[in-house]
C-alpha cells in the first residue's frame, strides 16, 4: 500500500497516525526458515540485509509477513547514507557493514498471522491490534521495533514538527476501517517543509544546452568552508536565458571551498562532476523536506532571491535539528488509541 503526497494531515475522525520513518520501506516474510525482504518495487532486499535475515530468523513465530520500514540508527538518527552503503554487489562489504552498523525494522502493519491468516481485507483497527498482540509475544527483539500510532490528530502534529532531522520523513495518515490495499495510493504522507537561505556556489547548464539547468547550493561549515548541500533546478524556459547571463558572469570563482560536488562515490556519474564554479555573491532562499547527512536528500524549490543576506550569514546551523528516535518507538506492550496517543 502506497501514500499520496497532500500539504496538510486530514481532519475528523477514523484516522490513524504514524511517524514516516526516514529508512527503506520492507516488506519482511517468513515462512519456517526461509525468509524474505521485497522493497517497494518489489524487489528483493535480503542478499544486502544478512543481519536482518538471522534476526528474523532467529524470533519464536515461524511464519508471518510484516510491513515495515528497514533503518539503520547512526549516532542520535536514522542514517539514509548507510542504508544505501549496503546496497552493494560484494557480499564481503555487506558483511562488514552488517556488523558495524546492524540494522533494525520498524514495524507497522501485519499482513499475515504466524497461523497463516491473511489480514490484507482486515480493517486497520484490527490489524494494528493484531500486530500489537504479535508484538506481545516476541519478548525484547534488539532489531524490531513497534512503530506508534495515534488517532489525535494534536499528537500528529508534533510528530511533523520533529520531521526532517534525520528521523522522522513526515507522518503517514490512514483510514482505521479501511482494508490493505497493495499497490493503491491509499494513504496520506504529509513532510514538512522549510526554508533555507543557500550560497548558489556553483551550476550545471541543461542537458545539451548553454543555459542553467540547475543551481548548485552551498552552506559554511564550522571551518568556514563553503560545503555542497544539493541543487534547485524549478527554472521556467522564459526564467532561462536571462539566468544564464546572471549566472555566467559570476563565473570563475572559488565555487565551493569544503565539500564539492561530484566527489568520489558509487553513485557518481561523469555528469556529477560536470559542473561550473561561480564567485560567492547570490544567496537563494529555497524550501525543502528532509535532511540527510548535512545534504538535502532532495531537489529543493527554488523561492526568492535574497540581496538582504550576506553569504557568510548561510551556514549549516539552518539545517541541524534535534533526533531522538529513540523516545518515539513502542515497544511490546500493547496499548489502546488512547495510551498510543500519550506517548
């Protein structure tokens, strides 16, 4: 079951809420001793999650599906970065990350009991007690965890609020009497979105052109270094040739002075390091949704240009939030709407 985006959570009742964790989403399947990870497109995760596979393995019920979202803890957050390090085609490497940096699975919703019933046409009320009985009886797993859920609305809320550090990806909505319904976009995401004001420290020209494709946007670290923090590409063909002739003349300058764009990495593509350095003088103000390791993880919004701002006053102290993930998960105790809206 899949989510569409709105800008804001539903009102009213029959609603469930629940943190949107920032992690892989999993569906994790076990039938006696073999057990299996799909991602949402359905392909398999399992090779890249060894200690996973032996964690579920290794719990009392024997057969069981579980959807979920696959996290990897770092510190105070939940690390994007070193789950996409494991999707990596040595198994030695996988190994070596698994045990560095084992992962856990945020559980929130149960597909199938360790009976064998298949709950998919179930509601969602009933799911979520089921799932919290399964919950009951696996004792203290280490690498499972019960996500909350609440129905107020007030609490949901709070959760938004917190989004975007390096925990929470937004909170997910959904209908308690609705069944699980694969494949559909049936259930709210809302992200919440912020501003940030950015050095434009360099730029990329469109795909076989001589205009601005994108904006390269920059804060200063701690050293006072300007480091890459990701891009703003939103720029309307009539916007383009009169950027391309702002942009152009502010070209060969030191562009970015700390971490750059197209540095070495399995994702790197010879477009990566195709980019243009520009003197440090225009700052964007631009609007984003989620943080990962000092970068956005996403394409940015481009808002406004800011004459009023110096670019040594855009630094990374915009973009640090508070993580505490571990205050937010439920563990196997189970609890009614009104207790799960306490926590």
């Amino acid at each position: 079951m899949e989510a569409r985006q709105e800008p804001e959570l539903p009102r009213g009742p029959g609603w469930q809420f629940e943190p949107k964790w920032d992690g892989f989403r999993c569906l994790a399947i076990r039938d006696d001793e073999k057990v299996e990870m799909l991602s949402r497109s359905g392909r398999s995760l399992t090779r890249y999650f060894p200690d996973m596979v032996a964690a579920l393995r290794a719990l009392k019920p024997r057969r069981f599906m579980l959807d979920g979202e696959l996290a990897i803890p770092v510190g105070k957050i939940l690390s994007f970065e070193a789950l996409q390090l494991r999707l990596h085609p040595a198994a030695s490497r996988v190994r070596k990350l698994a045990a560095e940096t084992p992962s856990i699975l945020i559980v929130f919703d149960l597909l199938q009991t360790p009976r064998g019933k298949d709950l998919t046409t179930q509601p969602l009320s009933e799911r979520r007690t089921a799932l919290e009985a399964f919950f009951a009886t696996l004792g203290d797993p280490p690498s499972l965890r019960l996500s909350p859920a609440t129905e107020s609305s007030a609490e949901a809320e709070r959760w938004l609020k917190r989004a975007g550090g390096g925990e929470l990806d937004g909170v997910v909505a959904k209908r308690l009497g609705e069944p699980y319904r694969a494949g559909e976009r049936a259930m709210v995401k809302v992200k919440r979105l912020r501003t940030a004001d950015c050095v434009v420290g360099g730029f990329r020209y469109a795909t076989k052109s001589r205009q601005v494709g994108s904006l390269l946007l920059g804060l200063f670290n701690d050293q006072g270094k300007l480091d890459h923090v990701g891009f703003t590409s939103g720029i309307s063909e009539a916007q383009r040739p009169a950027l391309t002739r702002r942009i152009e003349a502010l070209k060969g300058g030191p562009g970015f002075t700390g971490d750059a764009p197209g540095g070495p990495s399995r994702w790197s593509t010879e477009r990566s390091a195709q980019w243009e350095p520009l003197k440090l003088e225009l700052v964007a103000e631009v609007q984003y949704d989620h943080v990962t390791g000092d970068r956005f993880r996403h394409g940015t919004r481009f808002v406004r240009w800011r004459p009023d701002k110096q670019p040594d006053q855009c630094t990374m102290a915009q973009l640090h939030q508070e993580a505490r993930p571990s205050q937010l998960f439920v563990r196997q105790k189970s609890r009614t709407a009104r207790d799960r809206a306490a926590l």
